[in-house]
C-alpha cells in the first residue's frame, strides 16, 4: 500500500524561531491510557488525519515551481502560489496546529496550557491529544462519538476505537506503539521493529543471549587503557546476591577474544556513521523500554566521537534485546488517582571518563508508570549528596511537569519525590547550602518547592527503589524484580497487529524496481507497453 503527495523543497534562509509546533511528551500518551484504566466504560479513539498540512491556510505568500502535472497550455515561465500549506515548507507543522486548535476550540474545547497539544471539552469531558497529524482522545461512548464527528466534518482521516465492546478493537497501532485493551487493564509496548533492526544491524541474529542490557566498565588494570571492551556487573548487595549466575558475578566481555582486546581508538568515518545510528534508533526505542535507559545512556555518551570500545556497549544491549524483544507496560485497573509519585537515584560519578553522575526517575500515578528517564547530569558532583540533590532537582521538575499536564486533562493531582540518599534529603529540609559550601544554588529550588507545598520529599530504602535500573548496571534478577514493581512483563512471541520488519525493505524494492528494470529496458530494448514498469509520478515530484 502506497502514499504519495507533493512535497515542496524550502531551503533554510535564516533562523525563524517562530516558526515553532509543539509536540507532545510520550507522557501525555501514557496520561491518557492511565485515565481509561481508571474507568471500564471509558474509550480510546486513534485518528490519523492523512494529509493534514493541506488543510491549513499559507499563511505567508509562498511559491513554487510547478510539475509537469499541473502545466497546463500558457503556463510556460510561471510558478505556482501557494492557497494552503505544503509539506516541505518551514512554517507548514505550523499552520497546521493553528488550523486544528482552531476547529477545537469552536467546538468548545479548552486547550492546555502547559502544553497546548491537549485539550479538554468542559461538558462531555472528552480528552484530545494531537501529535502532528495524529489525534487521541478519551471519552465515554457518544461523546467520543461527538468528538469524531467535529474532526470528520473538517478532515478525512481513519479512525479505530479501543475498548471493551463488540464494534470496539482489543488493539490498535498508534505511531510506533501498540496499545492493547485486556481484561486486566491496558497494555503499551513499542514497536518491535526497532529491536529486531538493532540485532540486525549488529549481526547479533545468532549470538549468545545476555541476561542483562549492559555491564559496569571495571577498573582498567596498571598499564592498560580504560577503553578496553571488558565489563562487569556491579552489584548492590554483594550478601544479598551470594547465589547470582557467574554472568552476572564475574567480568565479562562483550563477545571479543582476548586477541581482539586491541588498544582503543576512534572509528572512521563510516563506522562513526553506523555507531550513532544505531545508537540513535536504540534512543528511540528505549522511551518505551525502561529496561535500557541507562545502557543507551552509556552508548550516548560516546556519539560525538564515536571510540572503537563503544561497539562492546551496542553489542551488548544488541544481545539482549536478542533475547527480550518485547517489553510490555501494564497499566492494571484502578481508581483515580490523587497523587503522582517519583523515585529517583543517582550513580556519583559513575562515568570514568567525565567522572559525571547520572540521574534517573520514574514517575508513577498509582501503579501506572508514565514518565522514566535516564540522564547524564551537566556538572561534576563533588560528593554523592549533591549528585543525589541534582537528580531530586531532575525529578521535581519532571513531576510538576506530569501534575501540570494532568491539570490541561482535567485532573487535579500533587506529587512527591522518593529518594534513598539521607544526606539529600537533608539538604531539601533546611533552608540554604549550610556546610555544603560547593553546592550549585540551582540545587536549593527543591527546598523552595518543599517550603511552597507543591511538592513533598520522602525516604526510600535503597533496596526498593526502582530508580536504579536507571543509574546502574544491575543483576539480572534485581533488574527483574524491579520491572515487575514497574508493571513491566517480558513477553515471547509477536503481537499480530505488529508490523512486520522485512514489509519495510520489500516494500522500497518494489518501488524502485520497476525504475530501475525501465533504465534497463531502455538500453536494450524499445520500450513496449508489455514490458514497461513505471512507479506513480507523483511520489518522485520534485518543487
């Protein structure tokens, strides 16, 4: 199945900050799905409005040059102008979001704030999300009703509904995600695509599994370098985990001889290209797949100048995702609730090379997770009491931010912030840097935030918090323990509703085939109505 439209080619004349659309978080998605887990009778309808940009005005007088198509007798020398906006236009994405915000609100919708992607209607109380061209909404059955006929009166565009009755589908694609209606709540999982590439691209089809994403880079021996592709396994609790595998007990490599352990360096050219894509696509993915946060994070870290031992991280993440390719989030049924709640942790200086901490936080509404994030943090911490306040610093900003986009959904929640570090949470209960001379004033904002009321700090046992998969390499049965605490299941097999990877690659053969059998053609035949093969002229349009 093909699409095609033209597409304009404007080229960049200057900076234009104006010329800006929002977009909405992932966790707005999740807010969504967790408001119908709260509520049986609740739908969930996905629209995709094919080819949205045609139906916004041009707000700026644009031209382009006309195809061959369009050329009609007297329009020699002439170019086209523009009525409505076009894909490849700077200011395209955002006139589109003016002409969509605009038909909503006539209808009576009342756009966020904090996010001007959502919207909610006062009376039916029907909850929109637009990403782009796609439009979510929450709503009871002939509400949700209403709401497709006010976007089906303006645009043409494809619909399915998720929900428990017999017109209502058990699953639904939403961009690059599945979500899944069961009876014991709502399931999200990425699409498995992106993993499957990953594998492929690394030529892990057949290698050994691994049991975890990713492995502490060990000490680097007297005279040898600290690039080397060894790894190991830190572990929290050596008492606590005297019965772990000897996989996740001892340094391991990431698949290389002891010949191949070679000094490290830095890849070419090309080898730099495929390091940041493949680490980029596993960023992607990893918005949907808490297990490999930090792993990807430690990838990162190298994507500026890519280093020959970078490649020990991917594979290892490679051969993991080899043996775990889905990763679905359950959110369960429950009540509506009242209180968003996150954890957060910090590894000090856990970069050997920057001698940086990384920060990482999972926001919880209940048992429904809807925000995870790891981060390497933008200063040196010179104790784990400030690297643990910058991280608590990370995750009051994240929380307000899931309370503040609740609210534009008409939910009204508080918050409070869980961490396992005593010192820190010393430091947000006083006022000031006290004895903590070195500390970064930006730090003292969560005692403002205790002080106001908006958000509340408690303590977690180290042991319990979730937060650490995000900060650490943890064993295998830990990082476990923790996905289920998260709603996380591991999960064979293939949804049906996934689309498959090869459809992909098949497809771009088949389209470029016939072009490339009628070049041939030319040159050793006379073309003949039999044997010619052409592709859609629209789709290689050129403005």
């Amino acid at each position: 199945k093909y699409r095609s439209r033209p597409v304009a080619k404007e080229f960049s004349t200057g900076v234009r900050p104006d010329l800006y659309a929002v977009t909405p978080p992932s966790e707005c998605l999740r807010l969504l799905l967790s408001k119908l887990a709260t509520d049986k009778a609740l739908k969930i309808m996905y629209a995709d409005v094919p080819r949205a940009y045609f139906y916004a005005k041009a707000i700026r007088p644009a031209y382009v040059q006309l195809t061959d198509e369009d050329m009609e007798e007297g329009d020699e020398g002439k170019c086209g102008k523009l009525l409505m906006s076009m894909y490849g236009t700077r200011d395209a994405a955002m006139n589109c979001a003016a002409e969509y915000t605009n038909a909503l609100i006539a209808d009576g919708y009342k756009q966020g704030r904090p996010n001007t992607c959502l919207f909610k209607h006062p009376d039916t109380k029907v909850m929109i999300m637009v990403h782009g061209d796609d439009f979510v909404a929450v709503g009871h059955g002939k509400n949700l009703t209403s709401a497709r006929s006010t976007l089906g009166d303006k645009y043409q565009m494809k619909t399915d509904v998720l929900g428990k009755w017999k017109e209502c589908l058990s699953e639904v694609k939403i961009p690059n995600k599945l979500a899944r209606y069961t009876d014991d709540g709502i399931e999200l999982e990425a699409d498995p695509r992106h993993a499957e590439i990953v594998v492929n691209e690394l030529g892990l089809q057949n290698a050994k599994i691994s049991s975890v994403p990713g492995t502490k880079e060990p000490k680097p021996k007297n005279g040898q370098e600290e690039h080397e592709s060894v790894e190991t396994v830190q572990l929290l609790d050596e008492e606590s985990f005297e019965e772990e595998s000897e996989e996740e007990e001892l340094y391991l490599n990431a698949g290389e001889s002891d010949d191949e352990l070679e000094e490290d360096c830095q890849l070419d050219t090309a080898e730099s290209r495929r390091y940041r894509a493949v680490t980029a696509r596993l960023n992607y993915l990893a918005a949907d797949r808490v297990d490999i946060q930090y792993a990807v994070t430690e990838a990162a870290r190298g994507m500026s100048s890519p280093m020959k031992s970078g490649w020990s991280i991917l594979n290892k993440t490679g051969r993991y995702l080899s043996g775990k390719p889905r990763l679905i989030m359950k959110s369960p049924w429950q009540v509506q609730q009242s209180l968003a709640t996150s954890y957060t942790g910090s590894d000090w200086a856990g970069c050997r090379r920057s001698a940086k901490s990384t920060s990482g936080g999972i926001t919880t509404p209940g048992s429904h997770m809807t925000k995870s994030y790891s981060r390497q943090q933008k200063v040196i911490a010179l104790s784990s009491a400030e690297a643990e306040l910058y991280a608590m610093v990370a995750a009051s900003a994240e929380t307000l931010a899931i309370i503040a986009y609740a609210s534009d959904l008409g939910m009204s929640i508080g918050g409070g912030v869980y961490a396992d570090a005593s010192a820190a949470l010393g430091i947000t209960q006083r006022i000031g840097i006290g004895k903590v001379r070195h500390l970064r004033t930006q730090g003292l904002w969560v005692q403002e935030t205790r002080i106001s009321g908006r958000l509340a700090y408690h303590k977690v046992l180290g042991t319990k918090n979730p937060a650490d998969v995000l900060t650490k390499h943890v064993p295998g049965e830990l990082l476990e323990r923790h996905l289920e605490t998260l709603g996380a299941e591991m999960r064979g097999g293939r949804s049906e509703l996934a689309p498959e990877l090869m459809s992909l690659a098949i497809s771009w053969v088949q389209w470029y085939r016939p072009l490339e059998d009628e070049e041939e053609t030319t040159k050793t035949a006379p073309t003949t109505a039999a044997t010619t093969k052409t592709a859609p002229t629209t789709a290689a349009t050129t403005w």
